[in-house]
C-alpha cells in the first residue's frame, strides 16, 4: 500500500510542475490553487508513504516520478524537444526508479 501512496505522490508532483507552467503562463487564482493543491497532496502521500519506505529510497522514487513525468508532460504538451538523447536519459532515470522498487 505504501508504494501506491508513493506512486500517487509523484503523480500528484507530476500535476503541481504542470500547474507551475500554466500559472505561469496565465497567472490567475485557479492554476494558483491548483499548483499549491497538488503540491500539498504530493507532499501528504510522500511524508505517509514514508511511514513504511525508508526517506531515502521514498525521495528518490518520489523525485524520479516527477522528473520523469515533467519531461514526458514537456515533450506531449508543449513541444519540447524528442531527440534520442533526452528520450534515453529520461529512460535512465524511469529505470532507476523502477530499480529502487525491485531492491527494496
């Protein structure tokens, strides 16, 4: 249960970086409230998942997942580059996460 709260927080880290860009980009009230609401659910289900999953490999996880998923929301949103390279290096990154699941 503890690794699907950590899943949902960098899911809910994943929302909160894109409300940053469209508050950014719009500046009113309701992407202002969505940012800090997903940021405050992400910050909830991490400091829960933590309970069970050791700080370390709860952080990782939690920042490999937003990373990862601020890229990907990047590149499918709003144009950012695909070149091979990045793609690999955001490949690594998922990798490494994936990988502290399987060893904890």
């Amino acid at each position: 249960m503890a690794w699907l709260v950590l899943v949902m927080a960098g899911l809910f880290e994943m929302l909160g970086v894109l409300f940053i860009n469209i508050y950014a980009k719009r500046n009113d009230i309701s992407s202002l409230l969505g940012l800090a609401l997903f940021f405050s659910l992400s910050f909830i289900c991490l400091s829960i998942a933590m309970n069970t999953i050791p700080m370390s490999t709860s952080y990782a996880v939690w920042t490999g997942i937003g990373a990862v998923g601020g890229a990907l929301l990047g590149i499918i949103f709003y144009g950012e580059s695909k070149e091979y390279k990045r793609i690999l290096f955001i490949g690594i990154i998922l990798a490494s996460t994936i990988g502290l699941k399987l060893i904890s």
